[in-house]
C-alpha cells in the first residue's frame, strides 16, 4: 500500500470570498502544493472591497474560475482546479475527492462541520489537515484541526441554527479583518503540513479589536475525533513535503 504522506498534497480552497481569495492568494504564492478552488457563488459589486482579486468586469461571473485565473496572473505555474458547488455532510467526501487538506472559509458553519468531519473522518492510517476560519464585523478566528483531533466538535459540538446568526449581509465584514484571518489561516496551514509549530495548530486563534487570542482545545473524550484509535501515529508530525 502506498504511504499517503509520500503522495502530493493537494489543498482544498472552500468558499472564494473574503476568506477564500487572501488564503488562496497565500497558498499560491507559496507555490508547493496544488490548489483546488470550491465555490458556488458568483462575484457581486459588493464583494470587491473585500475579494480584492476579482474586477468589476467579473461582476455576475462564477467565483471559483475567475479566483483561479487571477492566481495564474501572479503564480503562472500554479496546478489549479476548479469546482463548483456547495459543500455539505451528503457531497464533502466527493467534492474533496483528491485533497487532502482544506482551508474552509466559506460563510457557512454546517460546511466548516462538514470539513472538520471529513479530517477527523479519515481512514486509518490516513491524514487529513484542515484550517477552519471564520470572521464577521471586525473579528474573525480559525483552527487547524487534524484526522487525531482535538476538533471543532470538541470546542462547539453541533452547528448552530442558521437563525442564530450573524451574516455578513447584517453584520458587515471589515475588509482588511477578514483579509488578515484568510492569510494567516492559510500560514497556519501551511506550517503544519510542512512539520512546523503552529498557534493554531489544535488551538483557536481569534483576532480581536487588541490582537490575537489563543485558547487551546482539550481533545472531548466522547468526541468522534478520539473514536478512530490510531491517534497515535497521527500525532505525529507531517513531516517535510515530498
Ligand atoms: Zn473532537
């Protein structure tokens, strides 16, 4: 069998909004591992504050490719791939067939469940890493959660209702806020599949009006990250990429 660390690491992008476009900036320019691009919206005017990739010429166009060709703008040698759709518990493993780490930054927290659920989810013997970032108003947080937990279900359990909250829409997103989390989740992303310590690396990171804040996660004994029974060859570090 073939040992999955010696595979290419491809990493997700989900959602190419105020998140998505300075982590996939991030990721580009870093230039080591080939980015797939999800996103099933298309660029509005009031997105470009913002999503600072996209023009005013690709208002009403599909998020995902005009992010993609904007990358190669910058990155000509970028492996890029783009997908379209919405990711939920039915589709995750499907839309992510092929990746094995994913920055979430969509604005929807049953798909940032969903993610956490695939990397904890991973066969044994099996991988997975993913940054899971979230902001709104002036504030924003993310997470690295890896197949070994601790999880995002060990911190919040269930997503909440949809009703519960705030939306850009209603609450506003400062620009420069959501730009900065997007960029340093994908940093904490990359640090940890390149074997390096990371604040966020099964910690919460939140960026608040007087910094950054760091609250570790304790692992939840009865959480289904801690059911899979190999965690110990998962905690091991990833290691250089290969
Ligand atoms: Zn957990």
């Amino acid at each position: 069998m073939t040992d999955p660390r010696l595979l290419p690491r491809t990493i997700a992008v989900l959602g190419c909004g105020g998140l998505g476009v300075p982590a996939a900036w991030t990721l580009a320019l870093d230039g080591r591992y080939p980015l797939v691009l999800i996103d099933d919206d298309c660029v509005e005017l009031s997105n470009l504050h913002r999503q600072v990739l996209y023009a005013t010429a690709e208002v009403g166009q599909p998020k995902a490719p005009a992010l993609a060709r904007a990358l190669l703008e910058v990155a000509p040698q970028l492996q890029v791939e783009v997908r379209q759709g919405r990711l939920g518990p039915a589709n995750a493993a499907a839309l992510l067939q092929g990746c094995d780490a994913v920055l979430e930054g969509t604005d929807d927290a049953v798909s940032k469940f969903a993610v956490n659920d695939w990397a904890v989810g991973a066969p044994a013997g099996v991988q997975r890493v993913a940054s899971i970032a979230a902001a709104i108003g002036r504030r924003g947080q993310w997470m690295v959660v890896r197949s070994a937990g601790p999880c995002y279900r060990c911190l919040f359990e269930e997503p909440p209702q949809p009703e519960s909250l705030a939306t850009c829409q209603i609450a506003g997103v400062l620009g420069p806020a959501v730009g900065q989390v997007g960029a340093l989740a994908a940093r904490s992303l990359l640090r940890v599949l390149a074997g390096e310590a990371d604040s966020a690396d099964g910690a919460l990171v939140r960026l608040q009006a007087r910094g950054l804040l760091r609250t570790p996660v304790a692992a939840a004994a009865a959480c289904r990250c801690q059911a899979r029974g190999d965690g110990a060859a998962d905690s091991e570090p990833w290691g250089q990429h290969v």
